[in-house]
C-alpha cells in the first residue's frame, strides 16, 4: 500500500484489493484497472484516491464490459502495450480506473521472462518511437535516473459522475 510507511499486502489482501478493483472499475464503465506506478508517498494524495484518466500498466486488469467487449490491444506492440492499450481505451470508453493507493513494485524493462524473450534496447526505442508518432502531443516519454518516466496528457472535456 502507497503511504507514509509502505507495506507489502498478504495474498489474501492481494486477493480482495484485485477483485475490488475490478468491481469499481466495471461499476464506473471502464475496461481497463491499474494501480499506481510507483510507491513514492510524496505522490499520494489521500483526497484523490482514484483517478479515471491515468495510464495504467505493469499489472494491467482488464473487465469485459455488460456487452463482453474489451480493450483493443495493439499486438505489434510487445514492451509498451500497456501504453498504447490505455490511450486507447481512453479515446474509446473515456474512462480507464486507477487505484492511486496501492501500486506492485516492478523493474521497467530489465525484468526476466515473460516478454524478456522479445525485449531489446532497439524494440524498445522502436516502440517509444512509434507511440509518439500515434499519439503526438498525448504522450511524453522522459528518461529520468536511467527509467523510463511516461506522462500522458488526455484530460477530460466533461464532467466525470460516478
């Protein structure tokens, strides 16, 4: 959990916060649900505890909609999907929840397995490359103390009521 002292959640804690997330996400209408991307206090704000229009990515839950329909995924895209899925589930739902308290501690780009297999420094600046020729000034990709630090600028036009 993301605060003044930070601790690690027990798996059945894990459990209920997944299964929590997931049902605020499908009672506000969104597809995709995230956690914060950092567990950096300085960056919680008790009173803004969930946000509706971040990026979410690293652990990604994705919640069929009353219809069964899910986010489109890019699948040219092997490192920064997560990126591309967010934006455009934005353009598409509007809405993407992110529960800004707790967040899953993870490497960028350095981790073993999974997609490690397809990963390089190449693929990956090819793909930060394309992302910003798609999404233009709705993304920046900085590099900050050797990580790669994404911002992505899609505010809403009207009113959120959840």
């Amino acid at each position: 959990m993301v605060s003044l002292r930070c601790r690690k959640l027990s798996i059945t804690e894990t459990i209920a916060m997944l299964e929590n997330s997931a049902w605020c996400a499908r009672g506000a209408g969104a597809r995709l649900c995230g956690w914060h991307q950092r567990s950096d206090p300085w960056l919680l704000q008790r009173n803004d505890a969930f946000g509706v229009n971040h990026w979410v990515g690293g652990a990604v839950g994705v919640v069929r909609d009353e219809n069964g329909g899910v986010p489109k995924w890019d699948e040219l895209l092997k490192c920064k999907c997560d990126i591309d899925a967010t934006l455009q589930d934005l353009m598409d739902n509007r809405l993407v929840w992110n529960e800004a308290r707790i967040c899953f501690v993870q490497e960028r780009d350095k981790n073993l397995g999974g997609n490690s297999l397809f990963r390089s420094a190449e693929r990956i600046a090819t793909e930060k490359r394309y992302l910003k020729r798609k999404w233009k000034s709705h993304i920046r990709i900085e590099t900050y103390k050797s990580q790669d630090r994404v911002a992505m600028d899609a505010p809403r036009r009207q009113s959120v009521k959840l």
